[in-house]
C-alpha cells in the first residue's frame, strides 16, 4: 500500500469519527510559538490541552522575530 493510500485510509477513519462540535469556532486559550520540527507535531499530547485551547505559530528560525510576534497578535487569540 503506497503512502497516499494509506493517508486516504486514514483520513475515511478519521472522517467516521469526526465530531460536528469540533466546527465551532476555536477559543485558544495558550498561544504557542514553537519551531517546525515534527518532533513537536502532538502539542495537544505533549502539554495535555485540546486542539482548540492551543494557538500555534510555527517558526522555520531560532528566534521569535518581530513578524513572528505581529503572527501572534493578529491571531485570534483570546486569552483566559
């Protein structure tokens, strides 16, 4: 089975257990700033919080720079 297929296999699963709830508008309540790297794709798992409560803003750099930091505030985040 190639790499597409099973994508597509997943994605029908993923598809029969998808919650209509899960549609509504997100209200984040942690903005993260992490970098691209696929070690960090569970951030819901690694730091215990839903899809929704997290805002995540992947860097490509080291640093936070200033178009990083607008990324955050035009974000619609917001806050607890």
């Amino acid at each position: 089975m190639s790499v597409i297929d099973q994508a597509l296999k997943a994605n029908e699963r993923y598809a029969r257990t998808y919650d209509p709830k899960w549609g509504v508008h997100p209200q984040p309540t942690l903005a993260v700033v992490t970098c691209m790297d696929p070690r960090l794709s569970d951030l819901p798992g690694i730091l215990g919080l839903k899809h929704a409560d997290i805002d995540v803003i992947r860097t490509g750099g080291p640093a936070v720079t200033s178009w990083k930091q607008r990324s955050g505030q035009s974000c619609d985040w917001r806050g607890p």
